[in-house]
C-alpha cells in the first residue's frame, strides 16, 4: 500500500513511522489511522523488526485530530455496533489491591 500521509523506513531492525502531514501539524485523519493500521500489521508480520518508533515530521508530533472536514470526522456511532475488537482481544479487567 502506498502511503501518502505517513512515511516509514526500517534499518537494522527498526521501524521508524513519521507522521508526514507537516503544513497541518501532522493532524490525525481517517486516512492516517488506515495507513498507520497497515503499517504496524506490516511491521508485525515482519519478524527482523524488532523495534517501531512512530515520529512526526516537522515541528510537531501530532496536533491532535484533524476536524477541518467537521466535527462529525471521527463519529463512528454511524458505522453499527463496535462490540468486536479489531485484535480479538477482550475486555481489560482492573483489580484493586487494597
């Protein structure tokens, strides 16, 4: 997959993934989150690495959400019931020592 909002290089076992939105403070969209998704399953998948660093381009890290297109960009009440986990995983159990 070709990614046009993040960039990656991996050297001697470590994956560095940069957020390359520099000009909006690399906000976070919904093309960032599909294209950071697949590049932490690629890492995953490859076993020479062992390390993932995950950067931003510029002068900032991330300046949060990027809600230019509405405050509704986020709103994942529309896509039905969320109750599985994208990993399999379950629900985290807290237990309190007193």
């Amino acid at each position: 997959m070709p990614f046009t909002e993040i960039r990656t290089e991996t050297s001697d076992g470590i994956c560095t993934i940069t957020l390359d939105r520099p000009a909006k403070l690399n906000a976070f969209t919904t093309t960032m989150m599909a294209e950071l998704i697949a590049a932490f399953d690629a890492t995953d998948a490859d076993d020479a690495v062992r390390v993932v660093i995950v950067t931003g381009a510029g002068r900032a890290f991330c300046a949060g959400a990027d809600l230019s297109s509405g405050g509704d960009t986020f709103d994942y009440h529309g896509l039905g019931d969320l109750k599985e986990h994208r990993d399999g995983g379950g629900l985290v159990a807290l237990r309190i020592f007193e």
